[in-house]
C-alpha cells in the first residue's frame, strides 16, 4: 500500500505506537534534504521512550554492508546477525545503497525474513521507492513493498514558513512573516536548503547590523542564485540527469541510442546548453553527438524537448538547479 504524501507522518505514528504490528515494512522515500533520515530517528526515539525495554538498531545500509565485510573478514558474522536478527526494532537509512551488492542484499533478506517472521518492526528509507531501485534483487523489492510505502515530497508553502519560524526560533533569530513568505516561495528543492537559506540572511544581516527585511532577503536569493548558476558544469549536469532518471551518466555520454536513454540525453544537453557556458560542438563532444550544425541565436534555441512528457520531466530536472 502506498500512503499519500499528506499522511505519512500518521503511518509514523502508527509504527512508533505499535511496533510489528502495524504497517511492517515501513518504506519511507523521498528526496534528499526532507528529513528521511530524521523521521527515521525519531520513530526509533518514540519507541524507546514508550518502551524502554525494546532493542533499537539504527544503521545505514551503507554501515550494514561496511560491517558484514569486515564479519566476514573476522570471522565473526555471529556477532554481526546477533546484532541486526536480535534487535525489536531494525532502522536502515538509504536502502538504495544496496543496489549492486549481491551479497548484501543476500544477507540483508535473511535479516529482513528472521525480523519479519518474528513480528519485529523493520523501517527503511530511500532516495526514490522500491521498483526504481537499480540493480535490487525482486524478491528484496517484493519485500519491501509489502508492507507501506510513505512518499515525502516538499512542504507546501503554510508549512516551509512554519519551518522557517520554528528554525528562527531554535536559532534566535528575529525573522519578519514577509521575509520567510519570500524565503519559502523561492526554494522549492528541499528543507535542507530551506533553513540554509535562513541561516545565510541571518548571517549577512548580523555582519551587517541590520535587520531580517524582505529587500535582504531577495538580495540574498539573487546572489544565491548567481554563484549557483556560475559553478554548474556540464558534468554536473550530466551528473543531476542522470540521477533523476535513474541512467548512469556514461549512458547519457555515450553512444546509444534507444529510447530509455534518448530522451535523458535531450533533456541533459538542452539544461547544459541553458546553464552553462559550453558552445554546441562542446556539447556534441561530450555528448557524444555531432551539434556542429548549431549554433547562435538564444541560448538553447536550438535544442528542445519536443514531447509534452519529455518537457514535464525537463522542468523537474531543471528545478534541482534553481
């Protein structure tokens, strides 16, 4: 079952109130900087605070995998199981590291089967939901769509400025409703860039001796806006596409042509040649294509997205540079 955006605090809830009996796997995606990790925390402090007695593992798959090796290497992979297969409540942050580690992903099913079968709550997160990860067995995929899957998407607009007056307020800082209205309307990324955002008015505003305005505030954004615009490279580029849709960048480079690729491609080479400084025959080079043929006009008139799907898919791409 997957859980609406706007509900999926109640499936934490739910988890943190009953352990193992409710919603088990709880799979919890999202984009990087909207506090997966910390509602995965959290959901492990309620636990403990309503039940002192339980056992709490927190890890990332990344730390899972690093200590099975080293299990492995020692001779110990008792120790390891006792650890991961003995706790009450087993916490995995960004699971989509195991994509491509068979034997990971082979000791990690185990792990899940033992805890499961035992009724021991299993919390995961991930940078994007079960099917889109690369290189994950089926039966792991099988497992972790079983159980609820919470899709964390970016606030809407009441709640990034509630966020930023509850981070002014941990932070000490006087910030005026008109300024966090301008601050929450110009990031559209994640929470992470959100408080950063804040804490950089703040800053400017203390080394100068003046207070949080609005004009500050969009003066802030504008020069955020232009350093940004001035370290993106091609690569870089290269880089956002393909994570976004889930290629590997050397696909995007290179030669092939069918259509899981193609359009990745379109879309990296039109945000590269509206972003960057490159000319076309740069662009064809590091793509892999001839564009000599290009050239002049405004920047990126002579690349475009030609499907109405391919320049919505374009426009969220773009969003991970604004």
């Amino acid at each position: 079952r997957r859980l609406e955006t706007d509900a999926w605090e109640h499936s934490a809830r739910a988890v943190a109130e009953t352990p193992g009996l409710k919603w088990n796997p709880l799979f919890i995606y999202g984009d990087a900087g909207l506090g997966k990790t910390h509602l995965c925390q959290a959901i492990g402090h309620e636990i403990h605070l309503r039940s002192p007695s339980m056992r709490i593992t927190f890890a990332s798959a990344e730390r899972f995998m690093n200590e099975f090796i080293s299990s492995l290497g020692s001779h110990s992979m008792e120790e390891f199981r006792h650890r991961y297969r003995e706790t009450d409540v087993l916490l995995i942050d960004d699971i989509q590291f195991f994509g491509g580690k068979d034997r990971t992903q082979d000791e990690f099913f185990f792990t899940f089967e033992a805890l499961y079968e035992a009724r021991k709550q299993i919390v995961l997160t991930s940078d994007r939901k079960p099917a889109d990860i690369q290189d994950l067995t089926d039966r792991l995929k099988t497992r972790f769509e079983q159980g609820m899957i919470a899709d964390i998407v970016m606030p809407d607009l009441e709640t990034k400025i509630a966020i930023l007056h509850k981070k002014a307020v941990t932070d000490a800082i006087a910030l005026p409703d008109d300024a966090a209205l301008v601050l929450a309307q110009a990031i559209r990324s994640n929470v992470r860039e959100l408080e950063g955002v804040l804490l950089r008015v703040a800053a400017i505003a203390s080394l100068s001796g003046v207070p949080i305005t609005v004009d500050l505030a969009r003066q802030t954004l504008a020069t955020l806006k232009r350093q940004t615009a001035e370290s993106i490279s091609v690569e870089s580029v290269q880089k956002a596409v393909a994570t976004y849709y889930d290629v590997k960048v050397s696909e995007i480079r290179g030669p092939k042509r069918d259509k899981r690729i193609s359009l990745p491609r379109q879309v990296a080479m039109y945000l590269a040649r509206r972003l960057t400084a490159a000319s076309y025959p740069d662009l064809g080079q590091r793509f892999g294509v001839d564009l000599a043929h290009l050239g002049g006009g405004q920047r990126g008139q002579g690349l475009t997205v030609t499907t109405q799907h391919g320049r919505h898919r374009t426009q969220h791409a773009r969003a991970l540079f604004e």
